[in-house]
C-alpha cells in the first residue's frame, strides 16, 4: 500500500506544481481511464465465457486466480508469492 500512497503524493505534488504555472496536465481525462478500465474487465469476458460453454463451474476462486491479476498486476504486500 505504501507505494500506491507514495504516487498519489508525488501526483499531487506535481499537480499543485502545474497549477502554480498555469500549465495543462499531460494526463489523460478520466473517459479513458474508464475506457482502459473497461478494457482490461473486458479481456476477462472471453475467458469466463469460455469457461461456462465448456461446462466448468464459475466460482470467486475461480475469478480471483484468473482474473484478479491480469486486472490489478501485483499488489503490494504479495512479494511475488502466489497466494491464491
């Protein structure tokens, strides 16, 4: 968790930074970020389906080994250790 604070500072730091010189954020607006986020939920569809027309059950567990990583990448704490 301790990274993930450390960039929102730093981003807000910068943030304060370009307002203070009138400049324009080069950061994407928040549609995108939305659209990428919609992407990336997207991708794990075609699994899941897959999944179910095959006949195999779809549990949380299920979800949260196949999906959980490819949508959040490595969360702090988990040091590389597969804890599913």
């Amino acid at each position: 968790m301790k990274p993930y604070l450390l960039a929102l500072g730093v981003g807000l730091l910068v943030g304060v930074l370009y307002s203070l010189l009138n400049v324009r954020s080069p950061a994407p607006p928040v549609v995108a970020l939305v659209g990428l986020l919609g992407i990336l939920l997207g991708e794990q569809l075609v699994p899941i389906a897959k999944r179910l027309l095959d006949g195999h059950p779809l549990s949380l567990s299920v979800l949260h080994a196949e999906a959980r990583q490819h949508i959040f990448g490595q969360l702090p704490g988990r040091s590389g250790r597969d804890t599913v």
